[in-house]
C-alpha cells in the first residue's frame, strides 16, 4: 500500500511537522522573523479552511476573506478598547471623524471575552445564514463561487464606507497589543508564536477527525455527486452550510490571530486578491490533502517575504502561470507529487493492499478516505 | 406633487436624472456581462479573466492612439479584433483541456487574470493612462432639467447595437443555430456533424473581443490601469448569473440592477447602495436560483 | 390496504403534458415492473414518488402519509430508496465507503461530525455483501469497477438505506445474461420483505419477476395486471410491445 495513504504514516507526518515548528523559537532569536512566522501560521490556518471547504467539499469559496476580515475588525476592535476607558472612551480616529458618542456596535468590545466571542459568533453567523439561503436554494458549484466573491466585495465596500465607525481605508490599528487579564501577549514574542501555532494544531486535528468521520465521508460524497446523497437521506443543504460555516469558523480564529500578531486591520483583508491568494495556496499545495494546504501556504508566503517587495510583481505573475499549470496538470497539488512518488516506490518494492473488513474506531481514524 | 410631499428630500427632477443615469449603469454593466454571458452560456465556462480582457481592450486603444495615432472610432473594432485572438490563444491553449471542469476552469482563468494584470503592469506600469476621444463625445447634452454626457449615449447605443446584433448572429445565422445546438446538448450537436470544438473555440473568442469593445469605451468613462478590470468584473458576473446565462437574461438583469443601483444611491450613496443590491441579489437567488430566463434543465 | 397510491398524479414542463392523470396502487410486498415506450413518463413518475420535481397536481400517499411535494431526503427517510436509471455512485470514494454513506441511520450533520462509526453497520454490511457479491472489491475505488459492478454497487447501496418501497430504474441495463439472472434472484428474494417497482424494457427479465405489470403511455396508466394478461391486451400489443417486436 502507498505510503502516503497509509494512516499511520499521516499522523506522524503532522506529528513531525508540528514538533519542528513548535522547536523553531529555541533556534530562531530573531523575534521580528518568529513574528512574520506566526503570520505564516495564520495563513495556514487560512488555507486549511479553504481545503475543508473547497477540497474536500468540493465547494469553491472566493470570499473567505469575510470571515478572516469579520473576526479581524472583531478583535482590532475589542484591542482598541482595551486602549480606551472612561475619561476617553472615543477611539481618535472617531473624534477626527467627529463623532460624539461611542457608536452601539462598539459599546460590547468594552468587555474583551465579549468582544474576542463576538469577533468569533458574528462571522460563524454571517457563514450560516449566507451559506443557507444559497445551498437552500441548491445554488452551487460556480455560482456559489461568484457569489462568495459579490458578497466579498459588498463588505470591503461597506466597511470602507463607513469611515467614522470603522476608519474607512486607514483601517483601525489598536495602539497596544493584546491583554488577556493581566497576560500581555507581545506579538513579537515565542509566547505568540506557540498561540497560534497551538491554535493551528488545534485546527488542524479536528479538521482532520472532521474529514474522517461519518460527517467527512458525506461530504466527501455531496463533493461527487450531490443529487445522489438527497437520495440516500441527507439533507444536502445542511451538510454544505456545516462545513462552509466550519471553515467560515476556522478563518474567524485566524482573522483574530492576525490581528494580534499585527495590530492592524484595514478593508484590505476584504480584498478579491488576498481571498483568491488563499485557493492559491491550497491549490497548490494540494487541496485535497490538509497538509498539503498548510504547506503550501508557508511555501509561498515564505518565498514571497524572501523575494521582497521589490520583486512583487514579477512575483505575482509568475505565481499567477504557476498556478495555472498546477490546475492543468497537477489538480492534486504539489502535495500530489509527493503522492505518486511514494506510488511508484511501494509498488516497485512489491507493496500489498491491505484487505480489512473490520469496523473499529480505531481503523476509522486511521483511514484517510480524501488522499 | 403628490410624490414629493412623501419625502421631504424628494426632488423629482433630480430622481428622473437618477433613472436615466440608471439606464446608462445598466447599459455599462451589461456591456461588460456581454462577452462573459455569451462564453458561459456557450460552454459552461466561468471565465475569471473576463475584468483583464476588458482591461486589455483598453490598453490595446490607448496604444493604437499614443503609438500609431489611430482615430477613437477606430481603436474600438480593432481592440475587439486585438482581444479577440488574446481569447483565441488562450481557449486554444488552456481552456479546452478544462472544459469538463467547471471549477478549474474558474481558476484557472482566474490565473491568467492574475498573469495578464502582472503583465501589463510590468509593462505599462501602474500609473494611469488616458484616451482621448473627439470633442464632440466630452460634451453634455441639456434637455429641460436632464442632463447627459454624450459619451454616456453613445455607450448606450452601441451596447444596443452589439445586444441586436449577438440576436441576429444566434437567432439569424447558420452559426448561431450550431451554437445553440451545442448548448443544448454537445454530443447530440456532434453527431448531427456540428464541430462543438470550433463553436467553442470561435464564441470565446468572440466573447473576449467584446469585452475588449468594452474596455476601449470605459477607457474613455474612467482612466486605464491595470487593476480596472477588477472594478467591472463583479457586476458582470452578476449579471450573468441574475439573468441565469442567456442573453435575454443578461438584458434584463442588467436592466434591472442598473436601475435599482441608481435608485439606491439617489436615497443613500453608491457603495451603500452596491450592498443593498448585492444583498437583495442573494435574496433573489434564494427564490429563484436558475437566475431570471434559464435554459431548462438537464434530465437525469 | 395499500402501501403506495398515486392519485391522479399530472406534470407538465410549461404547456407539454408529461404525466396525465396518472392512478395507481400498489400492496405491500409484491414486485410492480413499470413499463411503457420512451417518453411515457416512467422515469419522470419517479422523479415525482421521490421528490425529485413536484407534481402540478395530484398526490402521492406513501404508509397513509401524504408525501406530495416534500425534499428528497425527507422522502428518502420514510422509506423509499432509489436507484437512477444512469448508475449513480460516488466514484471517489471506495466501495466500502460508498456502502458506509449509504447506511443513513443518523442523518444530522452536526451529529456526524465526529462519529465514526454507525451502529449496526457491520452486520448491514455483511448481509448486503452476500446478496451483491462485492466483497472482493471494498477497498476499490468505485470509478473504476465495470459497468456491471456499479450497478450492482447502487443497487447495494438502496438496500443499505434499508427501505420499504424500492424504486429501480433500469437495474439491469448493460448486464450479461448471467449477471441479469441473479438480479432476478436477489429481486424475488427481496419481495419477501419489500416493496419494488421496477423500470424495464427487457421483456424477459420483466417475466421472470413481475408480481404484477404497470404499462404506461402518454403519461398515463394504459393497463394494469399479471404479466399473462398484459401480454394477452390488444392496447398493450398496439402501443407498446407490437413496436418493440419483444413480445
């Protein structure tokens, strides 16, 4: 049997990967590089949201950056308040905007679990609802696609808009950083970067236990053949909303970790690019496999900080024809690669299916129906 | 006026101006819906490039003018002919290997988008350009309290000249029946000996071509940059899928956001007035998914 | 006591009229084999008994419940399990998997979502592997078996759902002969607990199981009874099996 199919082997993979990048701090001082790591963290998050979703969905979601952006302006908003208190409770750029009063939808952000639980709720519940009336009504495949991208575009242009309560394009960059009780957490600390990359740990079990239970495999199927699931009993619709929200839920906590790693938030985040750049990363790391996101993220990320801004554009352009190629010819991804290699070496040391019937938990969670 | 006494801001000159602005929306939108309706109603195809070929039809005017100094009147059939073959290349050398993918073909085109943006931002730069345009086309027309840009009027009247005249090429010509065919089911077409490969072929690129008629007139609308297909393309797409595909569809839905956008915005401003639409767009979708004229669906 | 009844079921797609007053009842455990000339709505009565299009009128009472015009899957779930007239599988996944999604006990989404294993399923399993004889193939992905295989893999997957009434349309199209004379077998051991109503145009296969033949045309109900008296029918030999030369 194909190594890369074998579950054990998986599991070690991600056991391996995040032990790594759990020991980087101890040989990187550098703090300002640990921090641009952790963002790199984020944007794995990121991208293990699109695989969910678009992978092993099969539903292609262009504006992920909703949820991302929703939970960043959630958090950017419950750090600004931390910043403020009764004697001056206008952040200043609402007084530059003359406004007199703290607007409603700011007045919970005082409170900062209220404020990190809304910055969480209130994207989970914009996926649900959105992701609802469009698979209620059977919308799917491009459309959904299309649609997701027109609803991206409404909020950036909403937030944008609305300059005295949201800092229009300047966006809203909190002056200190995060204060969880007395815990101050220092984004350019191994503090932050362990948080995050808990976080993305976190995620990344569940996504995977999520891929590859009863739940997963229905997915996987509405992915084949939608129609063919309604028959066998399933309300398709919900199971699509599930997993839209849960990936819509996934990119909320990334959106939140940003923030803390950046302190800033600006209608940006709702840009088309930064949401396609996402796909970019599952589909070429792979966006049937989660580990192939993850890396792919890192990847290119990684190679765009190290060519700089200087060769930006070239950069995108050759990303754009490479990412062309790998939808032509590699829709598995370059963690597809790696697949057929490990084919081609098993089936040359003569390797041997493994024929067994039996149902128990245990080779349930060791079975990898996606990859 | 028993209207105006509604509400108090209400101005009855000024609303009639809205709808007329509306109507020119709506011809701009569906300008820019054209060439990707007719590509995704021929063949299935999501083509994420579409903003940059209207991008490129605007870049392929502005250099015929400042380079080979052609006349405006003359940039415009020949961007068509220019993006045109761009769209040929690319069908020829991409999109037919994607055709039973829906989805790759949508990132895959969205690929491109991204190459050709690049691309010409690597070599145009991202500062903006201008085209210039008779005197006669900046001018405004005045008539009682209405008031117009003549460039406005003329991109309302070509959008219904290329309306009448995709109708007469799909409903009229030899062509048009192939097409048709092949949308209704492309074996069947095939084997009634219609080549579904050259159809394909020839509605992209004539899908390109006049997104590039439309990117020379929003030259003249707006300025040139590398980035101005993204503004127009999510309209586009809208109205395609509000109008379900077809061109009657994309007529009516264009119609009908156009208008709808610029009544919004005479109560409120223009970008809340794109969420409001976008919003009521998903409503819509909710009751009727298939989008305003669909094609009847596929039996199992 | 009837188990299934169409009343009066009609369709029609803008002014075409596809299903014309359509009537029928049906007992429990017997074997009904629909059958009728292209076009006479057999596959689009389906469409209609599992939700698939709503009719324009008429109704459809499945258990004494009225089931007219619900979703799919809630029709799926009061018992009815269908199987497409173009084999439908999910070709991704393995044969194994395809069978576990089959197993619809707990629907919920959210309650799957961590559930990795189905009460029961093994035993469902096994006694559906001895009826299709897939056993060999479990661990295959299901876009590679031949075409009689997949057939027989949707068929394993109806019996799974385990349900009261199945639909098939078209079950043996594409098999060899022997293939079609176990399809006969497994269909004549199930009636003993189930209800079928099969679509098909092989004549011969219809003789071999049909506890009683439905023969539709135009949309509507043509005759009905035991196979003997269908094929003795004047009407039934005009419109149907006169044009196919079968009888």
């Amino acid at each position: 049997m194909n190594l890369y199919h074998r579950p054990g082997a998986q599991w070690l993979a991600y056991l391996v990967f995040y032990v790594v990048l759990a020991a980087v701090p101890f040989v990187v001082s550098d703090n300002f590089l640990l921090n641009q790591l952790s963002t790199y963290g984020v944007f794995a998050m990121l991208a293990l949201s699109i695989s969910l979703c678009w992978g092993f969905g099969g539903i292609l979601n262009l504006g992920q950056g909703i949820p991302f952006g929703l939970g960043a302006y959630g958090m950017a908003m419950t750090m600004q308040m931390q910043s403020q208190d009764a004697s001056n409770p206008m952040p200043p750029f609402m007084l530059n905007n003359s406004l007199d009063r703290l607007p409603l939808f700011w007045v919970p952000f005082w409170n900062t679990g209220v404020g990190i639980t809304l910055a969480l709720v209130v994207p989970t519940l914009f996926c649900a609802i959105f992701g609802w009336l469009m698979f209620r009504a059977r919308v799917s495949g491009p459309f959904f696609a299309i649609m997701t991208l027109a609803m991206l575009s409404a909020w950036g242009t909403l937030i944008l808009d609305i300059q005295p309560y949201t800092n229009g394009v300047n966006g809203i960059t909190p002056p200190a950083p995060l204060k969880l009780g007395e815990i101050v957490v220092d984004p350019y600390s191994p503090a932050a970067y362990w948080t995050v990359l808990a976080l993305l740990v976190l995620a990344t079990v569940v996504a995977k236990l999520m891929t590859l239970s009863r739940f997963g495999l229905v997915v996987q199927s509405v992915r084949n053949d939608a129609e063919r699931v309604r028959f066998l009993g399933y309300n398709v619709a919900g199971y699509e909303t599930a997993i839209y929200t849960i990936s819509g839920f996934f990119a909320a906590v990334a959106g939140c970790c940003w923030v803390m790693l950046t302190q800033y938030v600006s209608p940006a985040q709702f840009d088309t690019t930064f949401s396609l750049s996402m796909v970019i990363w599952a589909g070429i790391g792979g966006r049937m496999s989660l580990m192939g996101a993850i890396l792919g993220a890192f990847l290119i990320q990684g190679a765009q900080s190290y060519l700089g801004d200087a060769f930006l554009n070239t950069w995108l352009l050759i990303l754009g024809g490479f990412f062309i190629l790998v939808v032509r010819f590699l829709p598995k991804g370059l963690i597809g690669l790696v697949e057929s290699a490990l084919g081609r070496l098993s089936s040359s040391t003569g390797g041997k299916t493994d024929g067994n019937g039996v149902s128990s938990i245990r080779s349930r969670l060791l079975q990898q129906p996606g990859e | 006026m028993a209207v105006g006494s509604f509400f108090t801001s209400f101005d009855l000159s000024a609303f009639i101006n809205a709808l007329i602005l509306g109507i020119s929306i709506a011809s701009i939108w569906l300008i820019a819906a054209l060439g990707l309706t007719i590509i995704y109603g021929a063949a299935g195809v999501i083509n994420m490039a579409h903003g940059e070929f209207i991008m490129l039809g605007a870049y392929s005017s502005y250099m015929l003018q400042s380079f080979l100094g052609f006349p405006f009147v003359l940039c415009v059939p020949a961007s068509f002919l220019i993006v045109a073959l761009v769209g040929l290349v690319l069908e020829r050398g991409l999109i037919r290997y994607l055709y039973k993918r829906p989805l790759d073909t949508l990132l895959a085109t969205f690929g491109v988008s991204l190459v050709l943006m690049q691309g010409v931002r690597l070599i145009f730069g991202s500062d903006p350009k201008y085209l210039a345009v008779p005197p006669i086309f900046s001018s405004n027309i005045q008539f009682s309290f209405v008031n117009i840009s003549v460039f406005r009027v003329v991109v309302l009247l070509v959008t219904l000249g290329i309306v009448t005249g995709l109708w007469a090429l799909f409903y009229r010509t030899r062509f048009g029946v192939q097409v048709r065919a092949v949308m209704q089911d492309k074996e069947m077409a095939a084997s009634f000996g219609v080549n579904a490969d050259r159809v394909y072929m020839l509605t992209f690129a004539l899908g390109a071509g006049l997104a590039g008629v439309a990117g020379s007139l929003f030259g003249v609308l707006n300025i040139v940059l590398p980035t101005m297909g993204a503004s127009y393309v999510v309209q586009a797409f809208l109205v395609v899928v509000v109008g379900g595909g077809t061109l009657a569809g994309s007529v009516a839905a264009g119609g009908a956001t156009g208008e709808l956008q610029s009544i919004f915005a005479y109560f409120t401003n223009d970008t809340f007035a794109r969420f409001l639409l976008f919003v009521l767009i998903v409503v819509f979708l909710r009751i009727r998914p298939q989008g305003l004229f669909a094609p009847s669906a596929k039996r199992r | 006591m009837s188990f299934l009844e169409i009343r009066n079921l009609c369709k029609s797609f803008d002014t075409v009229s596809v299903i014309n007053d359509f009537s029928i009842e049906l007992v429990e455990q017997t074997l009904c084999c629909l059958v009728g000339p292209n076009g006479a709505g057999k596959t689009t009565t389906m469409d209609l008994v599992t939700g698939r299009q709503k009719p324009t009128s008429g109704q459809i009472i499945f258990c004494d419940d009225d089931i007219t015009g619900l979703d799919e899957h809630e029709i799926a779930r009061r018992g009815i399990g269908r199987k497409f007239q173009v084999p439908a599988v999910f070709r991704d996944l393995t044969v194994r998997q395809n069978l576990e999604v089959a197993y619809s006990r707990s629907t919920h989404p959210l309650k799957n979502l961590f559930r990795f294993r189905a009460p029961g399923f093994a035993d469902k399993l096994d006694e559906v592997l001895s009826v299709t004889g897939l056993g060999g193939r479990l661990n295959i992905e299901a876009g590679i078996l031949s075409h009689g295989e997949t057939q027989w893999l949707e068929i394993g997957m109806v019996l799974m759902q385990n349900p009261r009434l199945l639909l098939l349309d078209e079950p043996v199209a594409g098999m060899t002969e022997s293939e079609i004379d176990k399809t006969a077998e497994i269909f004549n051991n199930l009636k003993r607990t189930n209800s079928l109503v099969v679509v098909e145009h092989d004549m011969a296969f219809v003789r071999q199981i049909a506890d009683v033949v439905t023969v539709m045309h135009m949309g509507s109900l043509l005759a009905q009874g035991p196979i003997s008296e269908i094929e003795a029918n004047e009407r039934v030999r005009e419109v149907y099996l006169g044009e196919t030369g079968e009888a």
